[in-house]
C-alpha cells in the first residue's frame, strides 16, 4: 500500500512521500529525552511535543540537518503564541510543519510554506462532522486522527474526508500500525521508539476481519 494523495487530488509532499514509503511511521517525540532516538532511528519525519519555545532554535535545526521532516505541535509548545508571528518564527529556524487543533492556524500555515498537519479527537458522530467541516476549510497536508482505534469504527466516507491522515494514540504494535495503513491512514504516529525503526516490509498481515467498516448511517 502506497501513501495517499491529499484531498485535492495532489500527491503529498515528495519527503513525506518518500518517508512513509520506507518508514510508515511518525515520530512524535515527546520532550528532549527521545531526541537521541529520534536523531538515529530511521523514521525520517516526527513531531515535537512539549519543548519550550527556547528549545527549539537549537533542536529545530539539528534535526534539520539530520534530514529529518520536523513537525512542531504549537498547541504543546510552552512560551509559543499561537499566531501567524510564532509560524513564522518556527518556519525562520527550518522547522518543515506545524501541528495544531486550531483551524486559525492551520490557515495561516499553508502561505507561509509550512506542511500542516490538523490534530482532531473523534468522540462521537457530531465531533466527527464538525472536524469534517474544518478539515474541508483548513485543507492541511495531513490529518491526526485521535484515538487511532477509531479509524475502524469511521466509514470508508468519513475517512476519505479526512484523508490524508496519520493514525495517533493507542499506536502501540507493528499491529497498530499495519492496522492503520490497511484502513487508509498514510501513516501512524507514536511515542514508542521502538516502532521508529518500523520498515513497510517488516508489517504483519492484517486479519480480515479488522478491515469491515460499520454501514453508514441512513438520513
């Protein structure tokens, strides 16, 4: 399974292409400690979570120059205002792309030269509309769709609309992330590091039976 194109009908950017055609996974590197693993491992993309906005003058382009794609999650960032002015100022250090629930931002993203990536949590069927709605508006590069079990449990519709998209949370097993690929997802994103050295080769098939979608609802 290749990875998929973005809503528009364009391909995704040529490094997240290549990335996730080796590598299907996303680093999301929580704080300095797995920074190390991260520099090593081979997953070429990753998010930074909870660095304070001083941290990242200096992690920012030491992964860069690693050739890592480096996400930045504004909304987990202490001291980073969450403004055009803070896109520009990660987008000035070499940061690639920018992780974030808020629309405002996702919007302001994109002319700047930033990869988005928009964070939504699925909870129920009317979240799932709303997060539908701002995905169409905000068109960002890639969706995080939160729990990553809940893929299953989406119609093949709902996930189209918010395609292309990297499955986060409860990612724990090559399983998870051979599960994830096989229900659509371009990636799957984890804390764990020992899945930063997943190779698309290495997955495990995929049961059948964890591939059937629930119906879609009747009007």
């Amino acid at each position: 399974m290749t990875p998929s194109s973005s809503r528009s009908g364009a391909p995704l950017d040529p490094r997240l292409t290549a990335a996730f055609a080796v590598v299907p996974v996303v680093a999301s590197v929580v704080g300095t400690q797995p920074l190390r693993q991260f520099l090593t491992a081979p997953a070429k993309v990753g998010i930074l979570a909870s660095f304070a906005v001083g941290q990242l003058p200096q992690v920012v382009p030491a992964l860069g120059r690693a050739g890592k794609t480096v996400f930045v999650n504004v909304d987990s960032s202490p001291g980073l205002a969450q403004d055009r002015g803070a896109l520009e100022f990660l987008k000035n250090m070499g940061a690639h792309g920018v992780v974030s629930t808020r629309l405002s931002l996702i919007e302001k993203g994109r002319p700047l030269g930033l990869l988005t990536m928009m964070k939504v949590f699925v909870t129920d069927r009317s979240n799932l509309r709303r997060s539908t709605d701002a995905i169409s508006r905000g068109a960002p590069d890639l969706v995080e769709i939160m729990p990553a079990p809940i893929i299953a449990r989406m119609s093949a519709q709902a996930q189209r609309a918010m395609s292309p998209s990297v499955a986060a949370g409860f990612v724990e097993t090559p399983a998870d992330v051979a599960l994830a690929l096989a229900l659509g997802s371009a990636a799957a994103a984890t804390s764990d590091p020992r899945l930063w050295s997943l190779r698309r080769d290495q997955l495990p098939p995929v049961p059948p039976a964890a591939l059937k979608r629930p119906a879609a609802p009747q009007e």
